[in-house]
C-alpha cells in the first residue's frame, strides 16, 4: 500500500464499496481490484478497462481487460471538443454549433444525420430529432434528463438517477427514445464504458470521481478544491460540473433562470411545446453552465502552468470578483493566458508601471459561447491587477 493512502467504504446506490486513496487523492483501489494512473494522473487501468491518453491528455481508447485492440476510441479538435466516436467499428460524427459546444446534429460513417438537437436561447437542450421523428426533454431541479415525451405529448422514455449519476431506473419506448445519450445533470452518457462526457474529462458515477487531473490546482484557501479527482466538489446533489473544470451550485441556476423568465414552465421547456412538468423545479434547472474552456494550448505545458497558477496572487479587487460564481475563472487557465497569451502593454497605467505591467490575451468559452479573456499582471511577481472576459 502507498505512502499516505487512505482507506475507507464509499456508498453508492445503497451499496457499500472499500476504496483506497493515495496522497494525490487518486483512486487506487475498489473493492479491492487496482487502478493505475500514468506520470499526469490520467488512469490507465481500473477493474474493467486499460485507457488510453494522447499528449494533451485526452481519451483516446478504451480496452476491455484480457483483450489487446481498444474496443472505442475517440478523436477532437483542435478546441478539445469530441469529434467523432467509433464504438465496436461503428463511428457516430459531432457537429457543434459553430464555436459553441453545444452538439448541434450527428453523423455516421457515410455523413447520413442520425440525430440533431434544439436549444433555447438560454443553450438547453430541448428536443432531439430524427428523420420524421421529434423526442422533447423534461428535466428536474438538478438538471438530470427525467422524462421524454413525443410530439403527441406521450412520455416515451423515464430516467432516475442516484446522487452520483447512476441510473437507478431507465426506460425507453421507442427507437429515438433508446438513442438518446443525455441523462443525468444533461451530461453525455457513454453506455458502452459506463462513464459521462463533461468535455474536458470523463466522469465514471460508480466511482464517483473523474478519470484525469483537473488541470487547475484549486484554491489554498479552499482545501476541498485542491482534489484534482473529486466530482462537484463532493456534493453532488447541490452541484454539477458542467464541462469538467468548475462546480455550479445547482439550486443557484436554477433560481437566476426563474427570475430571468418569472416562470419555471418558459426556464425550462415551455418552448419545447411540452405540457408535462418534473419534480419541484420543473424544468427550470439551466443544466448549461457551460463553464470556461480553453482552446487546445491549456494542455501544453502542462506542468508549467499549473507550477504558475500557484504561484499566482490576485489583488483584493480581484480576489472580490473571483469570490462572484458569474466572474469566477480558475487559476490555471489565468496562468494559461498569461503564459501562453498574446502579450501587450498595459494601457491603463503611465510612467514605469506600463514597463512592469502585461496584459494578456486568450479565448475562453461560457454558455457555451466563445469570448476574448483579457488578464493584467506584473510581468515581474506575476500578481494580478484584472481579469475580464468579452466579446
């Protein structure tokens, strides 16, 4: 057993499991089979799978154990979203919606459209089409996929999950209905390795933590946050992570897109043409945060820039809108920027300050739109005077 390992049960859908933990915080043991990790804390190995991980730490296969060829693999783009997936020789194409990362329509080998979705103007998700055929989604306060109905206002699928994202019942009647890849928290759901896509990584609910590092080393003054591995900071029932990077506080969304429309009914599926209602909320929950997503150059150096974002000390004014969920960016990727960013004088300042001073710039993606981050430091202490992000 490691140095500095933690042993204990963890209780997931009402079943009690023995997990060890090493002083990374990385899983090391489940109900005693072991899990491997390579030198950037990306799993190689677990009970079931041998992984496999390009350069930029990204999945790119998956193995089942005894067997030598990846039964799935995965390829991206140069933004790190999924381009396509071939699962058993049968590959499935991602479309997005222009530099979004809402999946607009999807397309096999032969670039026939098996399935495009519609969004609200708020980026959820509303329905999901094929060919002649329309399923609309119902969430609950959480966010979670809980019901799809057809255009006749049947329910032709239903779903409950566990705290952790397992299923606890699912149920589909139709062709479409069985398709669907959306569940819970709105996650994509990789049936074949039993694991959710949140874009910047892969969520495994039995396990209840991700496969890979979270690439921003967290906050000292927050100690829960420096678990590169933990999902929702440990509390999924009031949090989801979006895109892999960030926690929402659930009940928060929800609540801004209730006063948004005044009407939980229009915050979450009204514009679907739905009639049907799920849970307290609705289908108010605005599962899309969409949280900050850089362009391929946040996985270069990787080492580098997370050594950075230690060191990096922010000034009160910026310390007061980190504190802000809506103004909040992760210290990696405003260590990203300033290493990797297109560098400019600071024109705010005169005299020997405008020598000191840098501004940096990169792109970061929110609700799923693609936005400019602008961040001011000293070129020096690397200490930062502000952050902004725009159009």
């Amino acid at each position: 057993m490691e140095i500095g390992c933690a042993i204990g049960s963890v209780t997931i859908n009402n079943t009690t499991h023995q997990a060890a933990f090493n002083a990374g915080n990385q899983l090391i043991s489940f109900n005693g089979q072991a899990l491997t990790y390579d030198a950037n804390g990306n799993r190689l190995s677990d009970e079931k799978y041998n992984y496999a991980w390009d350069q930029a730490d990204r999945l790119v296969g998956v193995t089942k154990k005894g067997e030598n060829q990846p039964f799935v693999t995965y390829t991206y783009d140069e933004d790190n979203r999924r381009l396509s997936k071939k699962v058993n020789g049968q590959i499935t194409n991602y479309h997005y919606d222009g530099d979004s990362i809402d999946v607009l329509y999807e397309t096999d080998t032969n670039g026939q459209v098996l399935r495009h979705y519609i969004y609200s103007d708020d980026n959820i998700r509303l329905a999901m089409k094929s060919g002649k055929n329309t399923v609309y989604y119902h969430y609950n306060g959480h966010g979670d996929v809980v019901a799809l109905t057809d255009e006749n206002g049947q329910q032709v699928a239903s779903y409950t999950y566990d705290a952790w994202g397992n299923a606890l019942t699912s149920e589909a009647k139709t062709e479409l209905a069985k398709s669907n890849p959306y569940g819970y928290a709105g996650y994509t759901y990789d049936a074949e390795i039993q694991q959710y896509y949140l874009m910047a990584r892969y969520y495994h609910p039995a396990h209840g933590v991700f496969t890979s590092l979270d690439p921003d080393p967290g906050d000292e003054d927050d100690p829960l946050t420096m678990n590169g591995y933990t999902y929702a900071d440990n509390n999924p029932v009031m949090n989801v992570d979006p895109d892999g990077h960030w926690v929402w506080f659930a009940a928060y969304d929800a609540y801004k897109t209730y006063k948004k429309t005044k009407s939980w009914k229009k915050a979450g599926w009204a514009a679907a043409k739905s009639a049907a209602t799920s849970a307290a909320f609705g289908g108010a929950f605005k599962v899309l945060g969409r949280g900050l997503k850089f362009a391929r150059s946040v996985y270069k150096s990787r080492t580098s820039v997370i050594g950075l974002s230690k060191r990096i000390k922010y000034t009160n004014t910026v310390a007061n809108r980190m504190s802000n969920p809506s103004k909040y960016i992760p210290k990696y990727y405003v260590a990203n920027t300033i290493k990797y960013g297109k560098k400019a004088a600071d024109t705010g300042v005169k005299g020997l300050k405008k020598y000191i001073n840098k501004s940096a710039y990169s792109s970061m993606y929110k609700n799923g739109k693609k936005y400019k981050l602008k961040v001011v430091y000293n070129r020096f202490t690397k200490r930062v005077y502000h952050t902004h992000y725009y159009k």
